[in-house]
C-alpha cells in the first residue's frame, strides 16, 4: 500500500517518523507539509502553500490570540472549527489561495495515487471538502496532536469522512472519547545516554511554547529553589533540534511542563530527556494514568512542583532509579515499530489491510 501523511508542518518529526515507520510492513509511507520545519526536521514533499509562518502571519496570531492554546481541563469539549461565520470566510478565502498552489502539486505528485490518506493535524490539504469528495472512494484517517483539537476543534468534513480518528493526546480522549489513543512514536536510535552527572547538577527545560508548558511556573520556583541549594538551569529556547538535543545531553534532571496548561502529560521533550538518561518532571493527570501504563516520569502539580524538584535534587538514588526505569520505558512504550503496529491493528478492523 502507499500511504500519504499530510501535515502542516513536520512538527518534532511525529508525523515524520510515522510516515517511515510504515516501511516495518513493506507499505510505502509518503511526507507531504504545507510548511518547511522550523526546527530542522524533514519536510518530505513541500506544497509551500503561502503565508504561513512568516513573520507577518505569527504577528497577527499573536496579536488575536491564536498562539494561547491553553484550555483549562473543565472547558474541555468538542468544538467544530468553522462554528462562526467570520472563522468560515477567513478558511473559505484561505481556501482558494491554497487550492491555487495545490493545484501546481497534484498531478506533479500524482496525489490521487495514494491507498490511504492520513491528515496529521486534522487538515485535508484545505478547510473544506473538495478534495475530500475527490478521494471518497479512498481510506481516510485523521490524526490529532498537540493542541488543535483542544483549542480550535475539529473539522467538520474530516468528521463526516474520516473512518478512522485518531489522537495522540491523553486530554482528547475525554474530548472525544470515541477517538483511538494512538501515543506518539519515538526512535531513540543514534541517542547516547548520558553516563556521568556533573558535579553541579543542572536541570533542562525546552519548551517550544512556553505558556504551555508552563515556563513561567517552572522559572519562579526555580529562582526560589537556588536560595536554598545549589545547582544550574538551562532554559533551551529558538534552537533546532539538533542543537537541543546537545544542550539536553548535558542535564541531569529533565522538566517537560507543569500546570495542565495545555494537554495533561508528556510531549517529545519529555521522550527525549528520558533517551538520554536523564529523570523528567511531567505533570500527568490520575484520570490518564491508565493510558500510560508503568511510565517512568516524576509526577508533579504547579503547586507541589518545586517541592517535587527538591526532593530528585538531593536523592541520587532515586535519580539513578528513574534513569533506570526511563531507559527501558522509552525504548519500548513509544518504539516507531510498536505505535505503526497499533495503527495496523486499526487498519485490520476496519478491513484495509
């Protein structure tokens, strides 16, 4: 089979690595983005549709509030983009622009010649459903990740088309709970644990957004903890992937996010800090516990954080143990073979494969 994983961006490589990891059942797995990376992952086939992240256009996202994808748990609901005029004039007029430049794309990339089309980020190339009527004979998947579903809702043709929906966020599932809990996949191939701890222990935080991962919380208890023992911070911040991994690699003690800003457990930062060795700090919800099963993560709060920090500070052992236990959970839970086969496990159902 060919299977075409369309998303806007090729963001920390999920849908990268799941587009390759299709290779494990002799299928062909196809990356299709609408936008070049900004953290130097792989952009696969690039439709170079207009505007998006240029700088004018993250002015206005800032300016409108769009780059707050905080959603507190109790407003937590499944919303349907498009719900309000002014949201279907600016899809419908963003529409046409995209369709001009897709237009240059489908026959040069032959994109009707695809067995399956897995939407990564809920988008069928466009807002509406003109490609989708053209491809209603062929397998439709769309898959959730980081705070779309959350905050913006889902759409309302890949709703009606879609038959199989997927997210990789713990929070979707009391969103949606008819979606499959799919987590996202990880390759910890070419990551070299780290083997010693510095002499100063220094503590690692990457967010990529820093409201939602609860930065301010993270930097306050932080400042409060130094007044009492001694150790580094490293806030990586505005650096490709690359970069950060080297920056990572020399922590001792990983900090994912806090608060439930957005989403309620760990993202591929968290992955990352566990592959090279390095205990993490995430907050995961009990509703979701069941999801995780045996996760080697420090749980905390916003309110017990900084006691929570104190405490992997001053125990050696108790770092050395999560080690132990993030080591052997991040190179089997997330495993690119084991997440493409759940996937498979789905296509089975449905009789697609």
């Amino acid at each position: 089979m060919r299977i075409l994983h369309l998303s806007f961006e090729n963001f920390q490589d999920v849908p990268g690595l799941l587009s390759r990891s299709h290779r494990f059942f002799d299928d062909e797995g196809v990356l299709m983005t609408m936008t070049p990376s900004t953290l130097g992952f792989p952009n696969g086939i690039m439709l170079n549709y207009p505007l998006l992240n240029s700088g004018l256009i993250r002015a206005m996202r800032r300016m409108t509030g769009r780059q707050n994808v905080n959603v507190p748990e109790h407003e937590l609901r499944l919303r349907i983009k498009g719900e309000n005029i002014w949201q279907r004039t600016v899809f419908k007029t963003r529409d046409i622009i995209w369709l001009n430049q897709l237009h240059k794309s489908w026959r040069r990339f032959n994109l009707s010649n695809f067995d399956i089309y897995h939407f990564d980020g809920d988008l069928p190339f466009i807002f509406g459903d003109r490609i989708l009527k053209k491809l209603k004979n062929k397998r439709i998947v769309t898959h959730f990740f980081g705070s779309e579903l959350r905050k913006w809702g889902m759409n309302p043709f890949l709703k009606e088309y879609a038959q199989l929906k997927i997210t990789s966020e713990l929070d979707h599932t009391k969103i949606d709970p008819s979606l499959v809990f799919i987590p996202i996949s990880f390759d910890i191939s070419g990551i070299t644990p780290r083997q010693h701890e510095n002499k100063v222990l220094r503590i690692g935080h990457s967010p990529t957004r820093r409201s939602a991962k609860g930065t301010g919380d993270i930097i306050k208890a932080i400042n409060n903890l130094k007044k009492k023992i001694n150790f580094e911070f490293l806030l990586i911040e505005g650096v490709s992937n690359e970069r950060c991994m080297e920056l990572k690699a020399t922590c001792d003690i990983g900090i994912d996010n806090i608060g439930n800003y957005a989403g309620t457990g760990y993202g591929r930062s968290g992955l990352e800090f566990l592959a090279l060795g390095i205990p993490t700090i995430v907050e995961i919800l009990d509703d979701y516990e069941y999801l995780l099963p045996d996760h080697p993560f420090v749980k905390a709060t916003k309110r017990n954080f900084e006691d929570v920090l104190y405490n992997l500070l001053m125990d050696a052992e108790l770092r050395r143990k999560k080690r132990e236990q993030g080591l052997k959970w991040v190179n089997d839970f997330p495993a690119p073979k084991r997440i493409i086969t759940r996937i498979y496990e789905e296509y089975r159902r449905l009789g697609w494969v």
